[in-house]
C-alpha cells in the first residue's frame, strides 16, 4: 500500500496531507489507523497483548490487529525503517 493509498483509506486528501506538512501527525493519530483498519477488515481481528514486565512475560487484554500494526510502524522507524517500506507491507 503506498502513502496516498493509506491516506485515501484514512479519509485524508493525500495532496492536502502533502501541501500542510501533516503526514507524520497524521500517521502518529490512532483514528486515522482505526479508519485504515475499518476499510481493511483489522478492526474485526484481535490479537492478545504480550510483553515482558519485571522478566517475566504477561498477557494483556486483546486489542485489535490495527493497533499493533501502528505500533509495528513506529518500532520500524525506530530500527531504521521508513514510512513507505513499512507501509508496503501492508
């Protein structure tokens, strides 16, 4: 899925998102990934929370699939990543 894409789903205007330098906000919003998770069936998934606290690992509550593929996105960034190649893998 390519950024425009994304942002077509989302609600957005890609051109208008360009021209106002309101990408990242708007990719860092998690309405516009709950919209995104509407029109591509995550919202009717789940996936269970796991993560380490204290050492040990605990199970959370489910939260659904386009929650974690914000997340996803963030923690792409953070090694290196870009928007667009972690959006193509979508």
């Amino acid at each position: 899925m390519t950024i425009s894409d994304f942002l077509e789903k989302a609600g957005y205007d890609p051109v208008e998102v360009f021209n106002k330098n309101n990408l990242y906000k708007i990719l860092l919003f998690a309405k516009t990934w709950e919209a995104v998770g509407k029109v591509e069936g995550w919202d009717e998934d789940y996936k269970e929370h796991v993560e380490m606290v204290g050492g040990f690992l605990t199970k959370g509550a489910e939260t659904r699939i386009w929650t974690h593929k914000m997340f996803d996105m963030v923690n792409h960034l953070i090694d290196g990543g870009t928007i667009e190649s972690y959006l193509e893998t979508l």
